[in-house]
C-alpha cells in the first residue's frame, strides 16, 4: 500500500529535463571526440604500438557495452519478476540499454582489422601461420577450435549479438513510452511475455560474446565459467552507472519525490549482490578449479595475471572489487545515503573497467609451459609491466565513456524520465524496504 | 506481528494494591484498517507510553516508524559472528592441515602437516570454501538463535490469548495493546485515550 504523504509530480518541470542539459551533452561529445582523435594520434605518430592500442580500443569498448548491457539485464529483470517498486527507476536503465542500438560502432574498426588480417597480434587464431610460428604447440591445441574460431563464424556471431542487444534494447523503450503515451495494463503484460525470452538470449549473447571477444584473446585456455564471469562485469558496470544516473538527475533537481532512499537502497543491494559478492563467488569458483587442476593449459592464463606488477593488479582487483566495498556496503546505511552510495557506485564502475582491464590486457608468454617451476617462471617475467598508466588508456575510456555519457543525455531529454501511465507507479513512489 | 526488538527499561511504580482485583496484562483497542492502526500508534507513542504494541495480521509499512521502534543491534553482531565464522574456519584448517602444533583442548591435539598435490601446506584458496560455509552457518545461528532471544520466544501461552477478541489479530482486525506494567497505564485514564483513538472496541485483558 502507498503511503505517498506528498502527492506524486509528474509535471513536465519534474520529469523532462527539456533543453537542459544541452551544454552538458555538447561538452561530453567534444571531450569524447577530442580524446578519442588523441588517442588515435598517440598510435599514429608511433607513441603507442597498434597492437597496444587495439587492445585497449578492445577492452574500453567491452567496458562501455558493458553498461548498457547491465542496464538492459535490469529491465528485464524487473519485467521478469513483476516487480512494482522500480517502475521510477526504470525509464533511465532503459534509455541505458537502448544505446546497444548504437555500441556496435565500436566493434567496426576491430572487424574491418580482421578482414585486413592485421589481428594477429590481437586474436591469435586469425593469424595461424604466425601462431605456429611462435608457439606450435599451442597452435597445435587452437588448431582444433578453428570450426567455431574462424573468421566467417567469428562475425556472423557478432552479428547475432548486435541484433538481439539492438532489438532488445530498443524494445524496452519503446514499449515502455508507448505505455507512457497511452496508458494501460497491455504494455506490461506484453513486456513480462517477452522478459522471460530476453533472458535466456541475453544469457547466450553475453556468454558467447564474452568467449568470442575476451576469451579468445587467448585461443588456448577455456573456462566454462567465463560467460558467468562476464556476466557479473556487466551487472557491475550497469548497476554502478544506473545509481549515478539517477542520483545526477536528483540533484540536479528533477524525480524529486519520486525516487527515494527506498530505491537507492534497492539498487544498492543490486550493485551489492551481483556487481561485488557474485562476481568475487563466481571469479573464485573459477581461479580454484583451475588452481586445483593445475593443468599447464588452464593455469598459464592466472599465471599471466601474476607475473610481474600484475600481481600487485590482480591483488589490487580482489581487494577493490570485492574486500574494501564489501564491508562499505554491506550495511543498510550507507545504500541509504546519496553521498555514500555515489562513492560506491563511482567506485564500482572504477572496478568494474579495472577488471575488463584484467581480462583482456595481460598476453600469456609463449614460453610459460617450458619452465621447471613457478619460480623460475616468475623470475623471468619479474620485469612485465601492466601499462595501467599508459595515456591511450585513459583516452579512449574518457573517449568512449564521454560519447556514450553524451548520446545517453541525448536520449533522457527525448523521453518523460519516469514513465507516466504505469499503472504500478503509485505503488513504486510508496515502496519501502524493511 | 510487529514486536519491541529493543525493551525499555523496567520501572518499578508502586500501585495501590487491591486484592479483590485480578491482576491485570493490560488493555487492548481494536482497529479496521492498516491507516487507523497507524495513526494510532502515532498518539499512543507521543502520549509517552513505553510498554505497549501493536498487532496485525500482516507487516504494515510504516509501522515501525510510527512506533517509533529503534533499529535492532542483531545485524551488527551478525556481522561480527559471520567473521569470527571465518576466522574460525581459517585457524582450524591451518591448524589441521598446517602446523604440526600439539594444543590442549579438553585432549591433546596434534596438527597433521598433509601435503596434497604438491600444494604449499598453507594454501588458503582450498580453505575458502569452508571459511565461506562456516560464516554463513555462525552467521545464520546468529541470527536465528538471536531473533528468538530478543523476542522472548518460545513462549508458549500469552495472557492476549485469553481475549477471544484478540484471535482476529491473525485474521483481518488491528491491535494497539498498552501493557499494565507501563508507569503511565492507570485503568480509567488508559481507556479514555484509548476511547479518544476511536477504536470499534476496547477490552482490558487479566494476567
């Protein structure tokens, strides 16, 4: 039952941002268009080696995509469960995923260096000449997966992706304003029919689409639980983001009384739940199979992740993602609390790039295999450097973060940022947790 | 059902005593509706009384607001168990697995070095899994065993259980229950407040 002691606003000054925000969407495209042209400068002018900067093209982009794919997990959640308290918080996570529409724009340059051949240094299984050149014996174990690992299968995979986020994504929104515009029970009911069904695609999407563009960068290793892995960087970087939004939007004076602490202590447990305990249960569940095993074809991809600073990085990582904000968060308080729960979030989407970093930055050395021991291996290797610091990083992740931040300000404008007629509103305003 | 998690303190007040009158648990005031109940809680709280709840079919929200009920200290010392849980599952396999320690405990005890699969004798990823089992199970007991004492249950008979009145508590009425004990329950000016909350009934309850 709502105990809505102020009533409900949902006049225009409350829920359409209008022409604000217009300064706010130019500068981000200007910040994203000048650091991406820097960053492609850095490599052009022969500062950063192409295969550096591809790389990090890579990894900033499965960060961003990673956003809009959380948020659009979150929608249908919603839908899938019938859940009634986010119906105020929904409209930003569905504009969020909508720009899956748009994201595989990022994928184009890595596909057009495929077909030129050029990725050899990135995806090794397109290259074979040159993996059997450098390591034959695990061009000899990649040799068996290139029926799934070949260049025609590798994109019309992708191209599957694009279109079910791209559909899904859009749909959401679409039904949702409909709903906005024409009130009614059907939308929702149509949208619970269909959230079942995004689920068990964007469960195959993500998993296939994580071996495809992370796993693969390491043709030899396979980790069932990879696609899970991914999972939960997407639940990070989507919750994160979805809480910054709509704490952005309150204070800068729009949803008020709309949105409160009951929902941010909602979206909190979210973050909490799949974005830290799942993702550190699920990166565990991994690192002790294949820990235990030890079999030299499993390990070598931890390992890569241990010598030199990346020890100090996968360290860091566990402590970052999962140790520090777990005993922050944990409590009810401070999901309560805006400023709390802002330091958490931005922290968390820190994190949450730190991993995808994690995933797709370190190569497995060639020779790891020929060592005696893990000493010998780690003393050889003492000198890697992971590159964190390097310019073209932070370039393209301001680059891309800023395009997506700017189309995504684009979009809140176009849209009521709460969805009008819902006939669960009244019962979402009036939510309250125990 | 909402109840006190965190008691008031007991005050004695001295009371004329009467052996011709029963000893009173206190008097009850039923309500129809979930808004009624809390408006009600509402006044009883700012008339100062301190023993007293309310009862209702089903949790209303809002209610312990307007009880003005104190968060419980429990999740705080659920944390703190749920760690020594892991800090316990920690010691004991290191220990075991370990160390080659004797330690008196009620016998002696003695640490087996085990060397598995070539693992260093202290490898904490193997341990993991129990320290997560044993926070979870410090963690749970905790809260169960914790949530039973804070209540007072088991209690298997209540004085309320006398008021036929009261069983539509389970069902589909509203209860705001002043208890005797409270210093500010006298009989005549307890029932004209409560009269003044405009119940569809009050009943005063014996011991």
């Amino acid at each position: 039952m709502s105990h809505a002691h102020v009533p409900i606003d949902l006049s225009d000054r409350n829920i359409e941002l209008g022409s604000t925000g217009s300064v706010a969407r130019l500068a981000c495209f200007a910040l994203g268009i000048l650091a991406l042209i820097a960053a492609i400068l850095l490599a052009v002018t022969g500062n950063v080696e192409w295969p550096v900067f591809w790389r990090s093209w890579l990894q900033n982009w499965i960060f961003v995509l990673e956003i809009s794919l959380g948020t659009l997990f979150f929608v249908f959640i919603q839908h899938l469960t019938k859940a009634g308290w986010s119906t105020v918080v929904r409209r930003p996570a569905e504009v969020l995923a909508s720009n899956l529409n748009w994201l595989w724009l990022g994928f184009v340059p890595i596909a057009v260096l495929i077909f030129m051949g050029d990725a050899g240094k990135l995806f090794p299984w397109t290259d074979m000449a040159m993996l059997a050149e450098e390591a034959p014996e695990e061009a000899h174990l990649v040799e068996g997966k290139l029926a799934f690992l070949n260049v025609p299968f590798f994109m019309i995979r992708a191209a599957i992706y694009f279109i079910i986020w791209a559909f899904l994504g859009t749909w959401f929104l679409r039904m949702s304003i409909r709903q906005g515009r024409d009130g009614g029970l059907a939308a929702t009911r149509t949208m619970q029919k269909m959230a079942p069904v995004a689920a068990i695609l964007f469960g195959l999407s993500v998993t296939f689409a994580a071996f495809d563009w992370m796993m693969s960068l390491s043709p030899a290793w396979f980790s069932t639980m990879f696609g899970v892995y991914a999972f939960c960087g997407t639940a990070t970087c989507g919750f994160s983001v979805m809480i910054i939004v709509c704490l952005l939007l309150q204070r800068n004076g729009y949803m008020v009384n709309l949105i409160t602490r009951e929902h941010y202590q909602d979206m909190g447990k979210f973050l909490f739940a799949f974005g830290m305990v799942f993702w550190a249960y699920i990166g565990f569940s991994q690192y002790m199979l294949i820990w235990y095993a030890n079999i030299p074809e499993e390990t070598g991809w931890f390992l890569a992740r241990q010598l030199g600073e990346w020890g100090w990085f996968s360290a860091w990582l566990l402590f970052g993602h999962f140790c520090i904000p777990f005993v922050f968060l944990i409590s009810r308080h401070p999901k309560r609390d805006w400023k709390t729960l802002m330091i958490a979030a931005v922290w968390m989407l820190f994190f949450g790039w730190f991993d995808v970093y994690w995933l797709v930055m370190p190569m497995i050395p060639h020779d790891l295999a020929s060592f005696a021991t893990y000493d010998a291996a780690a003393e050889a290797y003492a000198s890697e450097r992971t590159g964190i610091f390097r310019p073209v990083n932070w370039l393209l992740l301001v680059g891309m973060l800023s395009i997506f931040a700017g189309v995504t300000i684009g979009r809140l404008r176009s849209h009521p940022l709460v969805c009008r007629k819902d006939p669960w509103l009244d019962k979402s305003v009036g939510f309250e947790n125990f | 059902m909402s109840t006190l998690t965190t008691k008031p303190k007991k005050t004695k007040v001295a009371k004329p005593a009467d052996p011709n009158r029963p000893h009173m648990y206190g008097m009850i005031a039923e309500f129809e509706t979930p808004a009624q109940i809390l408006k009600a809680a509402e006044k009883v709280r700012a008339e100062g009384y301190k023993w007293w709840d309310c009862c209702t079919p089903f949790p209303v929200h809002g209610l312990d607001k307007a009880m003005g009920i104190r968060q419980t200290i429990l999740p705080i010392i659920v944390f703190f168990m749920g760690m020594s849980g892991t800090l316990t599952a920690f010691v004991l396999q290191a220990f075991t697995n370990a160390t080659d320690w004797s330690v008196w405990a009620m016998v002696w005890v003695t640490g087996y070095p085990y060397l598995i699969s070539g693992k260093p004798l202290l490898s904490t990823p193997a341990f993991i899994p129990v320290m997560f089992e044993l926070t979870i199970l410090f963690s749970a007991l905790t809260t169960v065993g914790l949530m039973f004492a804070f209540n007072g249950l088991p209690q298997l008979y209540h004085p309320l259980f006398r008021s036929k009145r009261f069983r539509r508590a389970s069902d589909d009425r509203f209860f705001v229950v002043i208890e005797a004990r409270d210093p500010r329950y006298f009989k005549a000016r307890t029932s004209e407040f409560l009269k003044s909350l405009d119940p569809v009934a009050i009943e005063e309850v014996e011991d």
